[in-house]
C-alpha cells in the first residue's frame, strides 16, 4: 500500500507530492530497482520510464542524466525527457537516496519529437525498519512540471495514480528480484 499526498510546490506552480510505502525487501533490493544508473532495472519495470541515460558523470555519486517517458493518460500526455544532476547517497543507517533537480546541459539539447519537462527538487529514500530487514520504507518526492499546454487538471489527476503505480509495480519488481 501507499499514501499519497501533495501540497503547491513553492518551486513552481504545480504541486510537491509525497508518496510513502513499506516494501516487502530489503533496502538493497529496493535500491537495485530504483537507482539511477545507465543500464539499471528502472526501464523494465517503471512504466513512466522509457529510457534513462547518464550525460555525464561528475563523480561516483553526482550524475547528469537524461529520462524520456512515453505518452500516459491515454496519450492525452505527450513522451516526455528530463535532464536532471542527480546525486545518490548512502547514511550510516543502511538510508540509501537519490536526489535530482532539472539543469541545462549542452551534450543534452531539447529533442524535437519530445516535450521538454522539468523536475524540481525531488528524490527516493530507501529507509531500512528496525528489526525487519526485510521490509524497507519507500519515501518519494516529486515536483515535475510537465512542460507543453497540458491543463492543470490533467496533470493533477496524473499524479497520485502514477505514484501509485510506481509502488505497485516496484513490490513487483523486487518481488521478481528475490526469485
């Protein structure tokens, strides 16, 4: 299960939604699913992630990367790319992050069949639960500004089910990852 939130992103003038989920595996398994890498599992199972690849590396933990996304919501919602620095990071107690925010990178020009959007501050945390290794909780946040002429209600009816999808189809994932 997840719950999803939101409230206007002072950003831009969308909204911040939280979602927040315990998953049946560990930390590490759920991380093997989500992080943000060239050649991860994120565009087998993340049916708003078409493909995802890294434009630059700046260190083992500071990426510039770029996702497309297919069309959504009955292709009311054009394929979409976001280019993004995105920074992972691991705490002491087992916490893994990642973390992005859009930028401008010259090896990474608007494409002319894609709509370019725009996230803002936003990020996973992959938290262990005491005494239970085998469940981790899953916070997210997104603030995305979608680019193009999309209707703010659509958007808004976009969100809290692709959140909600996005956790269904991990606890998928990572249940595939145990087999």
């Amino acid at each position: 299960e997840v719950a999803v939130s939101w409230r206007p992103s002072s950003e831009f003038s969308g909204n911040l939604y939280k979602g927040e989920g315990i998953l049946p595996a560990s930390p590490h398994k759920v991380w093997e699913c989500i992080k943000p890498v060239a050649g991860g599992l994120r565009t087998k199972w993340d049916q708003n992630v078409k493909d995802f690849e890294v434009i630059e590396t700046i260190s083992d933990a500071v990426s510039v990367c770029r996702t497309t996304t297919p069309s959504a919501c009955m292709r009311i919602i054009s394929p979409r790319e976001f280019v993004d620095v995105v920074v992972m990071k691991q705490y002491e107690d087992g916490t893994m992050q990642s973390a992005a925010t859009n930028v401008e990178h010259p090896l990474c020009p608007p494409q002319p069949n894609l709509v370019r959007g725009f996230n803002y501050p936003c990020g996973c945390f992959c938290i262990p639960v005491p005494g239970q290794p085998d469940k981790t909780e899953l916070l997210t946040f997104f603030q995305t500004d979608l680019g193009g002429y999309l209707p703010q209600t659509v958007v808004d009816s976009f969100f809290p089910s692709s959140i909600s999808g996005f956790y269904s189809n991990l606890a998928k994932a990572v249940k595939a990852l145990k087999a």
